[in-house]
C-alpha cells in the first residue's frame, strides 16, 4: 500500500491496484482517476466537487456520511463504527468533532479507518482529541491534524497518537487556511521525546506501508 499527502487533509492511498482519495480539495494537475473517494465532511475545503469531478470516472465510488451526503447525494453513507467491504477493500466510519467549539459538531465529520493489505489507516477528519479514540485498534498509520483552531493543535496530536500507537503518523490540516500554522519538524521533536512513532510528511513522494 502507497499513501501520499497532497496538502491539507488531502491524500492518495494506492492499493490493490486502486486509487483512493480522501478529501480531494489539494490535487495536483493530471492526477490518476478515483476507484474511491472518501469525504470527511462537507464543508469547501473537503467536499471541492470541481475537484472531484476531475479525478472521477464511470463506477467511482464514494463515501461519507448522511450530512454530507446532503450536499453530494452520490455518496454512500457508512455510519459510525459500521464496516462496508469494497472487494477486500474495509471502510470504517468513525466519530470526528469539536468538543468545545462550534467548527464541527458531533455528526458533522466522518473520520475513516481503511483496511488493505492487512494494514490499517486511519484518517481522523476535522477533530480535536476525542474519548472516541480509545476505541481505535492496530492502526498501521495515522492522518492526524495538527493545525489548531479548527482541529487538535500538535500537543493534541501528540496526545492522540500516544492513545492510537500507530507505528506511523502523517500531519495533515496545516499552513494551508489562516489559523492553521504549525511546524512539522517540531511535531515530529515532540513526537520522538515521548515515543518510538515514526513521523513521515509523506509530501511529494508515496510512502510504503
């Protein structure tokens, strides 16, 4: 499996001889058609339907929740914590909000947790830290925002990934939008003066999982 950071909360996962985006609001020129496209929620900078409509093709599938389905009605719903199987491929729908703000309520934000290869992946959406993390298991990688204001600031993160112990995480949902400057580099200081998790950008190249 190959997963690239396009910017934001934006990626590509290369698996099984599909293509899968999550959030496709950053995509570079000429990208690969979607077999798969996953959206966390509906708001412009994750739901770009004029993104989606240059990498979708005949048969693309995608997912998200019934709020956002609201705004794309081809979406297929997978509520929280159910499981839909895409020829080998698992889709896990998993809680993502703000506890103490207004930006994203509960019900708003599907993260995804995607099963391939025997590994597992798990995108968090626009989330703070969340009770809900606990029930999160074997994760290979994790897409954590690190940004602030609108989700969980790098201490945040860095109090997820130690509840998740992923063997991976890739920052995601920063320097992109006023209000979200963090530094990768002092993400992945902190990171390594509390674990043995590995911080991979994943910008500009795939990484292998």
């Amino acid at each position: 499996m190959k997963i690239q950071w396009l910017g934001h909360a934006s990626f590509r996962i290369e698996t099984k001889g599909k293509i899968i985006y999550i959030d496709p609001y950053v995509l570079p020129k000429n990208s690969p058609l979607a077999d798969m496209i996953l959206i966390t929620h509906d708001h412009f900078d994750h739901l770009d339907i004029g993104k989606i409509g240059e990498i979708r093709k005949p048969g693309t599938i995608f997912i998200g929740n019934e709020k956002t389905a609201r705004s794309f009605r081809e979406i297929t719903v997978v509520d929280y914590w159910k499981t839909k199987d895409f020829n080998g491929i698992k889709v896990t729908a998993v809680p993502g909000y703000n506890p103490n703000k207004k930006f994203h309520q509960k019900g708003d934000v599907s993260g995804f947790v995607l099963e391939s290869e025997g590994k597992r992946i798990y995108h968090a959406g626009d989330t703070d830290l969340i009770p809900e993390m606990n029930r999160l298991e074997n994760i290979d990688v994790a897409l954590l925002p690190i940004g602030g204001t609108y989700t969980m600031d790098m201490g945040e993160a860095i109090e997820a990934a130690l509840i998740i112990r992923p063997g991976t995480v890739i920052p995601m949902h920063y320097n992109t939008i006023q209000g979200t400057e963090a530094n990768p580099e002092e993400f992945r200081k902190m990171l390594q003066g509390r674990s043995d998790i590995v911080m991979e950008t994943a910008y500009g190249k795939s990484i292998e999982v």
